[in-house]
C-alpha cells in the first residue's frame, strides 16, 4: 500500500469539516456533473458494451480526477479525507493481478481480466446479503455450492436465530455471523468442496459481526469479506475497522460500491465516473485486493437494467486498459425464482459483464430482497461466462444477444416479478430443483443456442 493506513485514518480527523448535505451536493453532485461535461462523456443510444478506447480511458481519468478534486468523506467524523494523484496512481497500479480464493483441489485463481479475454471469468454464486430464513439457509447454499460451473460461493444474511432477531452490534449478530459460516462450512463439505472459496460474513451488520468471523474455523485466509464505500464515497469507522481487521487475519478485502445511477451522481455516464472514483478510492481507504462493482438504478433497483449493464461495462473496460484490477460484476436481476424473465436478466447481465472482463457474483435474485433465489440461475450465470468466453463472443456480439435478452424481460422493471422462494423452487431436503423449475431453464437454453451463444450444459 502507497500511503500507511493509519496515516489515511488520520486524515479523517484532520481534514476539511463539511456537512452530509454539503458533500451530497457541493461535492458529488456539483463535481461529478462538472467532470462529465469537462471530459465530454455519454452514453450513446441503447448501448451496452461499447467498443471505444479512447472514451473508456476518458471515463477512467475523469474518474481519478473527481477523486483528485473532492477525496473520501468519513461520515463518522464529518471529515474529508484528501487523496493526491500520486497516491491514486500508485495504490492502482499496486493492485493484485491474481487473488488466489479457496484451498486445496478447491482453489481458484482470480486474475485482471480484458475485455474480450478467451479465460473464464470467476464465478461467485449466491445471493449476497439477502435476509434469509434459518430454517432454508444451508439447503440455499447447497443449491449453488453444488453446481460445477461455480468457483466461489457466497451467501444471504440471517436476520434472526434460533427465532430471534439479530440486532446490530448484539450477542445475536455475533451468533449470527458464526451460524452463517457454520452453515457454509457444512454446505461445502457435504457437496464435497470443503475448499471452495468464499465472501462471507454477510449477517454481519456491524464491525462487531464482521470480527466475530474471525474465529478458528470460520472466515479463512483465502476467504474474503466486505468492507464498503457508502454512497457516494463515503467511508465509515465501520468499515475502516473491517479493512485493518484483515491485515493480521489474512481475509481478502472485496471493495463494495453501490453506487446509484439518477442519483447524486446523475444518469449512467456520472455514475459509472463515480464508481471508478470509488474504486480507486478503495484501494486505498478499504485496502481492496479486489472489487465488487454493484450499480443500483435509483427507480429501478436491478443491475440488468441496460443503464447499470452499460456501467459494468465501461468501469471493466477503463480499468482494464488503465490500470488493471480485479474486478467482480454483481447480478442483481428484477426477477425472482421459477420465472423465464429471471434467467433473461442472468443471461444479459452475465454476458456484458463477461465480454466487458469483469468477473461474476450472484444472483441477487429479486433485487435482494427476497429469498427468492435458487442455484438453477447460478448455474446459468457461470455457463454463460464460460461459453462467452469459449466461443469468443466479441462486444458487439455480446451486446446484439443482450439487447435481444433485454426486450424479452424490461417489462418487470415497471410490473415486477418477484417468483418463488426457495423451498417453491427446489425440494429443500434434496435441494434439487423442481421439474417445472427445469423446463423453464431448459427453454431458455435453446433460445441462447439460438442466438448464438451454446451452454456447455442444459437442464438435468
């Protein structure tokens, strides 16, 4: 790291004093709307995987710039934490190329990914941070542990235990968190994947829940966590808690940035501008090995909406030719279990992502808010990342199937779509999905072969 942390910490108590409302606004909102217009940047029609290299090394420097002008603000102390250019520059081009994640037969390597690259992208399957009932937790897991096109597994949260709530900073979060990694545990040896790699601590609502997992025989080494930017570049004591924490546990830090698009930050091209600024900003104040890029559409909440699928795109893209990083695309889709609409977002998201060089994490199945997610859409998210990859799928190939895919399911943006939960979809004590669950996927996979993307595996 280019700058000590706790040197960064510091900052925080000793930078410019400003107001939340102010950093909203004068700061966001005034600076992302005036570098924007100063680098000339748009989104141009429908687009979603644009192919132009000089506009995405614009986006990546418009990007550091914003970072340059306004910093980091830690709401814990009301503080600006300032950056200068050199520190962005060499804590970028510090970041790690490749991220071993998991153990023994089970590892998997995590790497910088190009656009276009012929190398699979990382798979991380589950439904991360979705409030999830005790009594399916494990069975959920299981549903996408199992599946071979999976290389890392992450999962939902428990909002209560044993019957009872979890509540923040608690002896209930602390149970929490350790019954999650319990039921992870468990899940990935009777699948036979004792090793598999894993973001974890997702019930944790606190740095009190988050150092719980540090435990023997909980998060390991070759785990990871989340330590978040809130929006818009804000940091927390949370969080910064979270990124010392893993400097003696060894825990990967997975940078998460939810940045809205038509929020502070305005429409996609602001938006995708501050994500590269958080991300850069990440390096440093979360201490990020990799990142986790999850846009939310203010109106719309998912990230197959064609305003956040364009995002993913250009933030891969412009890191990738600036200073490479790893980096994973969350896939937040509408849709919930036991719908065709919900593997049409998979299919689309999962494919930009791909031929974009990002790497895969889902499927938040209904915008993450309900358990209404299964591994059969996991399935689907990993095979199309290989098969995109495999069959060379360029950009614009990519992105003539995901328009397509984008004209069958934009109609749940407006009407919903939440399906099933989980025990609707699967036999929970089998954890196998329902017949008619198979059909669904079965149909869709001959559209995609159709279009001319062919899955190494269909239903069954």
């Amino acid at each position: 790291m280019s700058v000590p942390f706790l040197a960064l910490c510091e900052r925080g108590y000793t930078g410019p004093k400003v107001e939340k409302e102010a950093w909203d606004l004068d700061y966001v909102f005034e600076e992302s709307s005036s570098v924007v217009e100063e680098y000339g940047l748009e989104r141009r029609g429908n687009e979603l995987a644009p192919c132009d290299e000089a506009r995405m090394r614009r986006f990546y420097q418009a990007g550091r710039e914003l970072l340059r002008r306004i910093g980091v603000y830690n709401i814990s102390t009301g503080r600006i934490i300032r950056l200068t250019p050199e520190e962005i520059d060499r804590a970028a081009a510090a970041q790690k190329k490749r991220l071993p994640m998991g153990c023994g037969k089970d590892a998997f390597i995590l790497y910088d990914r190009k656009p276009e690259d012929k190398r699979k992208p990382g798979v991380f399957a589950g439904n991360p941070g979705c409030p999830t009932p005790e009594g399916v937790f494990k069975a959920c897991v299981k549903s996408w542990a199992q599946e071979e096109s999976v290389d890392m597994i992450t999962c939902g949260s428990l909002v209560a235990v044993d019957g009872y709530p979890v509540r923040n900073g608690e002896p209930s979060e602390v149970e929490a968190v350790r019954r999650e990694l319990a039921y992870l545990n468990q899940a990935a040896a009777e699948v036979g994947r004792p090793g598999i790699g894993r973001l974890a601590a997702e019930s944790s609502v606190s740095e009190v829940g988050d150092l719980a997992a540090a435990a023997p025989g909980l998060l390991r080494s070759t785990d990871a966590h989340l330590v978040a930017l809130n929006n818009e570049l804000i940091i927390n004591r949370d969080n910064l808690v979270r990124a010392a924490s893993s400097a003696y546990t060894g825990v990967r830090n997975a940078s998460l940035s939810c940045v809205m698009v038509e929020g502070m930050a305005g429409g996609a091209p602001g938006a995708a501008v501050v994500m590269i600024a958080s991300m850069l900003a990440a390096n440093l104040v979360c201490c990020a090995d990799y990142h986790l890029c999850h846009p939310i559409h203010l109106r719309h909440i998912a990230t197959s909406t064609p305003e956040c699928m364009w995002l993913q795109s250009v933030v891969c893209q412009a890191f990738a030719l600036c200073a490479p990083n790893i980096i994973v695309c969350d896939i937040y889709p509408k849709s919930g279990a036991m719908t065709k609409e919900l593997l049409y977002e998979v299919a689309a998201n999962a494919l930009i992502a791909t031929v974009s060089g990002g790497h895969l994490e889902g499927v938040g199945s209904c915008d993450g808010l309900k358990p209404h997610g299964t591994g059969l859409e996991a399935r689907l998210m990993g095979e199309v990342g290989r098969a995109a990859s495999m069959q060379g799928i360029t950009r614009q190939s990519g992105e003539a199937i995901a328009q397509a895919l984008v004209e069958k399911y934009k109609h749940v943006f407006e009407a919903g779509n939440e399906g099933v939960p989980f025990e609707q979809a699967y036999d929970p004590l089998r954890v196998v999905p329902q017949p008619q669950w198979l059909a669904l996927y079965d149909e869709v996979c001959k559209e995609l072969a159709g279009m001319g993307l062919a899955l190494t595996s269909a239903a069954g």
